[in-house]
C-alpha cells in the first residue's frame, strides 16, 4: 500500500509523540517472546497486503510499549538513556535526506559537519592541529580501527620479521578490543589481560610485567588498550602513568576505549579523569552513551593525521575523482565502509543549537546526581555499596537480606552467605526488570559475588524520583527473599 506521508505523521507519528514526551508510566512492559508472539505478528508476507493506518499504528504502538523506554527516568540498565531531542531530530533528517557520506558530491553539508566536528573534538582532546578522525557505526568499530593501525605501524615500520604482535587490556577493558584482535588475525594468546585494583583502573606495575614477559618471549608488543570509564565500575586508567611506563619500551601504540567516559572531556570540573589523554594515539568517544545522542554516534580520532589517511590506498575511479579542493571532505577514504550514515550530524545539530556549555553542563549535572543517589544508598541497611567513591556515574551495590545487615560489609560474608548474595541479586534483577517500573542490571568482579548496577546518566532525575528508585528496589527485594 502507498502512505502519504502527511497522514503517517498526523494520525501515527503526532500521537506518538505527545505520549512519548508527556507521560511516564512503566519503563517496560515485560512480555516474554512467547506472550509476544500472541500479540504482534511476526510472520512476512509474499504479496501486497490490505494493511491500512490503522493496523499500521497499532504495531507501532506495540512497539514502543513493549520496548524497554529510553525516555523513562528509571531506566538504569544500559549505558544510554533519554536522546536529545535535537539530536533526534537530525537523525530524522538523515533518514529522510537518506545521502551515503562518502563523497563530498554525495553529501556535501554532512561531510562539512562532520569535518568540522572532528576538528572541535580533536582540539578539546588535546591532540593538536595534525589531528584527524572519522565517525564509526559504534565503539566496537572504532576500537577495531585502533588495531588495525597499531598492527599496521608494526608491519609498515618496524622490522618484526616473524614476530608475534601482542597487545594489552585491562582485564575490565571492553570484551570489542578481544574481537577486534581476533578478526585481525591477533591470536588469543597475545591478547593480555593486565590486572586493575578495585577502582577498575589498570594496574602500571601488572602491565609493565606483561610488557616484559611479552619481549622476553621475543614477541612485538603492538598496542595498549587503555580505557576511560569501564563498562561495570566506571574506572579510568592512568592514563599519565601509562604514557611513562610505555617511554621505556620504545614504539607502542595507546588507544584510549573512552567510548563511555569521553564525556568527562567536556567538563572543567571532571576532566581531570582523563589527564594525559592528549599523550595516547588514537581514542573512541561515544555520544550516543554519557551525551545522550541518538544511537548511533561514535568518533575515531587520532593524534597523526597520517596514521588515519595511509589506512587504505584502494580508490575506485567511480567515487573518488581525486579533485584536490574537495578531497579533505571525500570521508570514506579514511575508512573500511563505503556506505556511510551521517552520524556526525546528530551531535553537530546538537551542538549547534545548544552550545558546548550545555554538554559540560549535563556532565556536571550527573555528577551531582550520582553523589546524591550514593548518599540515598549509604542511609540505608538494605543496601552495601561495592564502592562508595566511584569515579563516574557507575553505581555497583548488593541489597542485603535482612538477616546479613548487622555485618560489616561483603567482607564478613562467608562463602556460603556470599552465594546467598548470588542468588538474590539474580533474582532481584529478574524481579526488577520483569516488574517494569525500574531497569536495572547485575555484573561481577573476580571472586566477589554479583552486585547491581544502576547508570545514573540522566541529569534530570529529580531528588524525589531517586529516592523512589532505592524505595522500589528495597520493597521488591524484599518481598523475594
């Protein structure tokens, strides 16, 4: 059937609208793939279909009511959360412009955005005038573009011969850079997991004997993965003490994971979390993470220009005309990707409208509620904290049964009460989520049992609604136990 697109957007997309951004009721509501079979039809169709408006509301409807809400302020889950609406509404103008940025021809305001983008960012980084950079369809595949030149550098400028290349994480670090090595042809084996203390940080004496042990071994160390707000804990590598110890090893490549702490970069106050970042080689930043652009926007910069534009040296002469004014702006020689999405326009929109200080802003104000909820937790017996100063918006705590709450802490636990902490932070997530009116979710450490993990990314949360959130969690847990 044909749409007009005038009616889509009065009759579907208006109503949609006025419920998604005046009302929160449940963040979810739960159905199982089973229960969701029984309400939406999941079948396709071989022909043209009788389908009208009407039909066609009602499975977008469903859609949005059975998808775990963004939009609600209790959805603590994921490392995103509410988009900007600015940002939302560049990516409805990507999609309706629906231009490859590959070719300055082919997208002309696109490319010059995103070029200038890049220049902005490279600069609050710190990596100087030679910098550069593209936007990536996520974190995973800028990370995979650090290795990939890190590998490169070993092959193109050193004399390894048939040496293995070996590179380093924390073993906190985001499971992208283990797929990133194995695809390109890295073998497990010289993926090393350095240690990190309790805080997530990665630990300089671990990864100074694994450096070591990788030489002794007659291997090429090609590149330390450090990482600027892990994923559980929200740790920040050192990144200063990192940069030194490399300097006696000669050439090794640093990338910086800081697809989820990037944001701290926009903060006077913060930033100091990243201090030595401007020392690394290349970096991924995510906006559609602590920024809350629209899924996805992700950036690759790097400190040398000349890293990112040797990358790839195949040119087919249907796309790029070699003209030399436009080349700067021709952005997929700098990539793997022909078809390219115009990400970079949400976070230029953004930006464009409301200005760097509101980012720093945000920043500032999920700090803030961070402390708040930290304080909330630290009143109350039902709940320990894994760590009562964490470094970033990452909330990591057991809820304690009642028959635990006169210890002191996981530490006095013994193991048979520490599978009991197992059993009721699984069970409390389960609960939790399938209840829908609080997402959150669970990780572990080590040895120590399962937490929560609630991401307090969202500045807008009142003092009241987090107060809510603790009352919810504690008055489920313990009606499960």
């Amino acid at each position: 059937m044909d749409l007009e697109p005038q009616k889509v957007v009065d009759e579907i997309l208006n109503p949609i609208l006025n419920k998604l951004y005046t009302s929160h009721t449940k963040a979810v509501d739960y159905k199982s793939p089973e229960e969701l079979k029984q309400i939406i039809d999941f079948s396709l169709p071989d022909q043209t279909t009788s389908i009208d408006l009407k039909d066609i509301k009602q499975l977008i409807q469903n859609t949005f009511e059975f998808t775990p809400s963004t939009q609600h302020p209790f959805q603590f889950n994921y490392l995103y959360s509410k988009p900007d609406f600015v940002g939302v509404l560049g990516d409805w103008i990507i999609s309706l412009i629906n231009s490859n940025v590959h070719t300055y021809e082919a997208s002309p305001v696109f490319s010059m955005a995103e070029v200038e983008l890049i220049k902005n960012l490279a600069a609050i980084v710190g990596f100087g005038e030679d910098a550069d950079g593209i936007f990536c369809p996520g974190g995973s595949y800028s990370n995979m573009m650090a290795v990939f030149l890190a590998k490169n550098r070993c092959i193109e400028n050193e004399d390894i011969k048939e040496k293995e290349l070996v590179i380093f994480k924390s073993e906190q670090a985001h499971y992208s850079i283990d797929k990133a090595a194995t695809l390109l042809g890295i073998k497990p084996d010289n993926i090393c997991r350095v240690s990190c203390d309790k805080k997530g940080r990665m630990q300089i004496r671990s990864l100074r004997r694994q450096i070591e042990g990788c030489l002794s071994a007659d291997k090429k160390p090609a590149c330390v993965c450090a990482t600027s707000g892990t994923t559980v804990l929200g740790g920040f590598d050192p990144l200063d003490e990192i940069s030194e110890a490399l300097s006696d090893y000669g050439r090794i490549w640093l990338h910086v994971d800081a697809a989820w702490g990037g944001a701290v970069l926009m903060s006077a106050q913060h930033r100091h979390l990243m201090k030595g970042i401007e020392r690394a080689d290349s970096m991924t930043w995510d906006f559609h993470k602590a920024l809350n652009a629209p899924i996805l926007c992700s950036a690759f910069l790097v400190r040398s220009a000349i890293s990112i534009k040797s990358m790839f040296h195949v040119y087919d002469s249907y796309l790029f005309h070699d003209s030399e004014p436009l080349r700067q702006y021709d952005l997929g020689r700098k990539t793997a990707q022909c078809g390219r999405r115009g990400d970079a326009f949400k976070l230029w929109l953004m930006w464009k409208v409301r200005g760097r200080s509101y980012f720093e802003s945000r920043v500032d104000k999920s700090f803030k509620v961070t402390s708040e909820a930290i304080k909330l937790i630290k009143e109350r017996t039902a709940f320990w904290l894994y760590d009562e100063n964490p470094a970033f918006w990452n909330v990591c705590f057991y809820f304690v049964p009642e028959h635990l709450r006169h210890k002191d802490g996981i530490k006095a636990c013994s193991e048979r009460e520490k599978l009991q902490l197992q059993a009721v932070t699984k069970q409390l997530y389960k609960s939790l989520n399938k209840d829908g009116r609080v997402l959150v979710n669970y990780a572990e450490i080590n040895s120590d049992p399962p937490f929560l993990r609630l991401i307090f990314g969202n500045p807008e949360l009142s003092s009241e609604q987090i107060k809510d959130v603790f009352d919810i969690i504690e008055s489920t847990g313990n009606i499960i136990i």
